[in-house]
C-alpha cells in the first residue's frame, strides 16, 4: 500500500472515518508484510537444517530439536499472519476458514459426543417445530493428562449366624510386590518413563508430585530393581531363541556407571545382540537382547554368544576377531561379516576434512551398491543372492581394483591411507552379503536398536552401579523388542508383569515373549 505522501489524493481532505480505515488497512499490511518475511526466513533456516550442507548440518538428535523449535516457530508465525488477515476493515476478527487435519483418528480411542443444538428450534415463520435433516461431525484429539488412582482391595468375611463352623474370606490377590504401593501397571509405568521415554527418576519425582503424590526416588528405583528381578528370565530365554538363528547382529555402546569407590564414572558397555529378518521376509520376529558388562574385551562377546554357530554381522572391532578363530570357546568357528556401513563413514570423514576426490570416488561406488540393495530388499533371500550375483558382484570386483590402485599411490601412514587399509583388512567379510542373500550389507538394524539408549545415557548421564547397567539392558530388550515388533511397551510390561505375580509357569515362559503378547483388539 502506498504511503501517504504517494496518494494522488489529500488525506486531510478525507472524512475522518476514511482516514481511520485508511491507517487501519495501512497498519494491517505492514504486520502482514512484518509477518511474511519472518516466515520466509524460518522456512529458509529449516529447509537448511534438512537440506544444508552435510558439513553443517547437525547431530541426528540436535537436529531433531532443531526442527522441533524451527517447526514451532513457523507456525507461530503462521497463526500471527492468519490472525492479521483474519479481521475485517473495521479490524473486528472474523471467522476464520476450518481447516481440516489430514488422516484420521484411531477407531479404539473412546468417543464423547458433544451435540451443540441451535438457541431455538422453531420455524422462523413459526408455523411448527423444525426437524433434524442431517448434521455435521468434527473430530479432535483431546488429551487428558495422566491421573492418579488407588484401587481399594477389600476382601469381606463372612460367618454364620447359627454356628460357629467358622469364618470364610477370599484369599489375598497376587501382587508382585506384597504390601507394597505400587500396582503392575505402576511399575510398567516407572519402567518405561525412565527406559522408553528417557525422564530420569527424578524427573518422574517431579511429574508425580505435580499431582499430588510424592514418592521418593529410591523408591522409584526400588520398584525397577524389582520388575528387573521378575523379567530377568524372561529376557535370558529371549537370548536362547536368538542363538537359535543362523545369522545375527551384534555391536556395543559405551554405558557410563558410577564407581562409589572411585568417586567418579568408569565407562561400562550394553552389548546388543539383534535378531531382524524383515529384509529378506524371514519368519522369526525381530528382536534385541542388550548384555551389562563391565568392559569391552573380547571376551564378553564371546561370553555372550556362546553356543550360537552362524554369521555373526559387526562392524570392524577387534574384539570379535576370536569369535572367529578355530579355538573359539563356546561352539564352532563364527563366520564375520563386515559392515560396508562403516568403510563408507571411513571415506566420508576424509572427503568431510579434506574433499578428497579418492574418497569421494569410493563413496560414489558404494553408493551403487546401495542402490541395487534398495532394490532387493524384502525379496526372498534367493532372489536377494540372484540380484547380486548379476549386478553387485560386477561392482565390487571393480571396486577391490580401484582400492588396491589406489592403496598402491598412497602412503599407507596417511589418513586416506588408514582409511582404504581398514577396507582391505576387512575385505573377506564384506564381501560375505555376496554369497548369501540373508545377510545385509552392513549392521545398520543393530545400530537402531542401540541409538535410544544412547538419548537414556544423555538423561540420565550415568547409572550408579553395575547392577543398574544390568537392570537397564534387561528392561531396554524388552522395551526395544516391543518397538521393534509395533507393540506398547507398557501393555507388554503390565501384563507380563501381572502373570508372573500370578505364578505364570516356567515350563510355559515363551507365551510372556514380546512378539507373542496380544495385541488388544481396538
């Protein structure tokens, strides 16, 4: 809009009701345009979070919290720049246009109708009582916070009148916890807050006195040092069915734990050990089983897998090189296949620092291989094997001549040289996924099952003791299981919990596996 010195016109000449209108359109635009740019700049800071340059884009977590707040704040903008449009000329608001969410609410989630009748239901000539013709329905998510309830237990006794044969009384339910506070579904509760959705003990402490509850948070502990107990056997036959197959994952990540002795933290480790078939259509559910221990030798994997006998997929850690070896203890020698994930991140980092055109000519070469994978995945493990005998076995043929060119120009004590050394050395087991379409190109599905416990580590920034690294890795493979087979953690927990106080048999412990849990029906 123009400015008033650019109007063809006076503005004192006006009446002052058009001048008002005037000054109020003008101020109106102005917030518009205020409003527009601020946008615009927003949208441009995200679309760089998402599509910046690799060298300045963030850690897979902090760009999490970047686009949550960048995504907020876009729409706060948003709304602003409705609201100002959203008025009338005499700056009154109007009603502004429905908008419509995209998808559909879940059919189990509970329905409360609220039916709005008009003031009055009388023809407005008023000749009779108008009738319903039709309506309109609108659905909206409503949440209620979480609340607290007690659950009363009472057990009547009964005698007789007309003898003294004595007095009859139900026997007291089964709690996993006798005279304690807490129900199942309340230690399920504690259990995933802290081991699912990352909020430390204390933070809980804080959550549940909002609400009026205060409870203590060695309390809190206490009730998940008692639920690990109980599940304990649950998670080691979890580990017995994962020896069972052919082929697993393994990796480990750093568990920090509080030495009361030292007066510091001394760095533990939660070894994973990950059963995920979905990419060639195998039958057995995906699962995960993390292991505490104290350290990260060798042989604790061994320790771990013993009587597992297949191919075994890790990443280039030395620690697995005796797994295997002839003597291996624990079974037969394992097959290792090599994680091309990780000669790739190799190169990446020399072509990040330096721009090296070697390093960036392996990672195009990998990156079709990739690309044929993509192409492959879910098949049939024979049609998996077929696809890479015809395109892929090509390519890394030519690649094992490019890299030993390459290692031939190149000191062997440079990076770059380190780097394609770690690719030959490792050259037999990446080359495994060639010969059997049942194993994957890298440990990619072991890694995802270890990156929520690494935002647990952030929140909780140690645990404090070695029997804590043992409670968390028993209630993270359950709780990772879960997520990996679409099912609620904390109606997992609740119900096995609730069975194992009622004396769930032993003989009958594969019914309380996570992907045996039934789903309710919605």
């Amino acid at each position: 809009m123009p400015a008033p010195a650019d109007l063809p016109f006076d503005m004192d000449s006006l009446p002052p009701a058009v001048r008002e209108a005037f000054a109020t359109m003008q101020a109106k635009v102005t917030g518009l345009e205020a409003q527009t740019e601020r946008q615009d700049y927003l949208i441009a800071e995200l679309r760089h979070a998402l599509y910046g340059k690799r060298s300045e884009q963030l850690a897979p977590d902090e760009r999490q919290l970047a686009f949550e707040d960048l995504e907020t704040a876009v729409a706060e903008a948003e709304a602003a720049r409705a609201a100002l449009a959203e008025r009338n000329a005499d700056g009154r608001p109007r009603r502004p246009a429905a908008k419509r969410n995209l998808g559909h609410l879940p059919d189990h989630l509970p329905r409360i109708e609220q039916v709005i009748e008009p003031a009055q239901k009388i023809c407005p000539c008023g000749c009779t009582d108008m009738v319903t013709i039709g309506e309109d329905r609108a659905e909206r998510l409503d949440i209620v916070p979480a609340r607290f309830q007690v659950i009363v237990t009472i057990r009547p006794r009964y005698a007789c009148r007309r003898c003294d044969a004595g007095i009859i009384q139900a026997d007291t339910p089964n709690w996993l916890i006798e005279g304690g506070l807490p129900t199942e579904g309340t230690l399920a509760h504690v259990a995933v807050s802290k081991y699912a959705d990352h909020l430390p003990l204390y933070r809980q402490c804080q959550i549940y006195g909002r609400g009026g509850v205060d409870l203590d948070r060695s309390t809190l502990a206490k009730w998940c040092g008692v639920a690990a107990y109980h599940l304990a056997p649950v998670v080691d036959r979890m580990l017995v069915h994962l020896k069972r197959s052919g082929r697993l994952f393994m990796d480990e990540t750093r568990a920090p734990v509080l030495d009361p002795k030292a007066g510091k933290t001394k760095t533990g480790y939660l070894w994973a050990v990950t059963r995920d078939d979905r990419g060639w259509g195998g039958g057995d559910p995906p699962a995960v089983v993390f292991t505490y221990a104290p350290g990260r030798h060798g042989r604790h994997a061994m320790d771990i897998l013993t009587g597992f006998e297949g191919i075994l997929q890790v990443d280039g850690y030395t620690g697995y090189d005796a797994l295997a070896e002839p003597k291996r203890v624990g079974g037969m020698p394992l097959t290792l296949a090599y994680c091309w994930a990780h000669s790739r991140r190799k190169l990446h980092d020399i072509y990040q620092k330096d721009g090296s055109e070697i390093a960036a000519e392996g990672l195009r070469r990998i990156a079709q291989i990739y690309k044929i994978e993509a192409s492959v995945r879910g098949r049939s493990p024979e049609e998996r094997l077929a696809a890479r005998q015809a395109r892929s076995a090509p390519l890394i043929a030519d690649f094992r001549l490019w890299l030993t060119h390459q290692r031939s120009r190149i000191s062997a004590k440079s990076r770059l040289g380190e780097k394609l050394g770690y690719i030959h050395r490792h050259w037999d087991g990446l080359q495994i996924f060639l010969s059997d379409g049942r194993v994957e190109m890298d440990t990619n599905p072991v890694e995802n099952t270890i990156r929520p416990l690494t935002l647990n580590r952030k929140n909780a920034l140690f645990a404090g003791h070695d029997e804590g690294g043992r409670t968390w890795a028993r209630l993270a493979s359950l709780i990772e299981t879960c997520k990996l087979n679409a099912i609620d953690p904390y109606a997992y927990l609740r119900e096995t919990l609730t069975a194992i106080a009622n004396g769930h048999p032993a003989a009958r412990i594969d019914d309380l596996m996570p992907w045996a849990f039934q789903k309710p029906s919605s």
